[in-house]
C-alpha cells in the first residue's frame, strides 16, 4: 500500500489474514447446575457467542426437543419468555437441560446442565 501528500510517499506492507468462521457457543444462564426446580413459573434461558450472529436456540429436556426460539438477539427463552418452563409434567429427580445455538452457517454450539426436579 502507498500513501502521498505534499511531503513525499510512503509504503507499508502488511499481511491480511482471514480466519474460518467459527461455530458459535451457548450458555445457559437459568438454571444453573445443580438448582432444585419447581412449579409452572421455572427459568429456563440463556444465550451465544458468535463472531457474526445466532438466529436460533434449541430448547432440550432430557434430548427431547421442547421448544425453539428464533432471533437474531443472541438471547433465548424456553417458551418464549422468562417464567414460562412448566416443571409439573416432569418427574421428580435429575434432568438434563440442553440449548443449542445456531449461526448463519448452520454450525452449533451447546451448553448442558444437570437440575433436580421437585414438584
């Protein structure tokens, strides 16, 4: 690359590097691991991490897909909003809550936790 003014010219040389796109990654951020659930008004939420954006999350109980969030926010809800993850259709006892995320290429992310169930 040159540049010139009145003074004179110069040079830089440089080196441009292009990264792949990366996936994106989830976290949840209610419940956290290990919390004890119950009742029709439970948090289940979270969110991602991309270099570019997420359009969608995924929403598992146990593998079971329960529901599916789309936005471009970044900032996911089971059902929609906050206070909506009914636990009373639920055994008492340990599940695993699951998100995944998706980005503009279809790569995922994931974030699991462990949670006691106590209807």
């Amino acid at each position: 690359m040159q540049a010139a003014n009145s003074i004179g010219a110069t040079s830089l040389a440089f080196d441009l590097t292009v990264n792949d796109d990366t996936p994106p990654s989830a976290f949840i951020t209610q419940p956290t691991a290990g919390a004890t659930l119950s009742g029709t008004k439970a948090e289940f939420y979270g969110g991602s991490l991309d270099d570019y954006a997420t359009y969608k999350a995924e929403f598992y109980i146990d593998d079971q897909l329960a529901y599916t969030d789309s936005n471009c926010e970044g900032h996911y809800h089971l059902n929609g909003a906050h206070n909506l993850f009914d636990t009373t259709s639920l055994s008492n006892g340990q599940h695993a809550l699951k998100l995944v995320v998706y980005d503009d290429k279809n790569q995922t992310g994931e974030a699991v936790v462990t949670v006691t169930i106590s209807n």
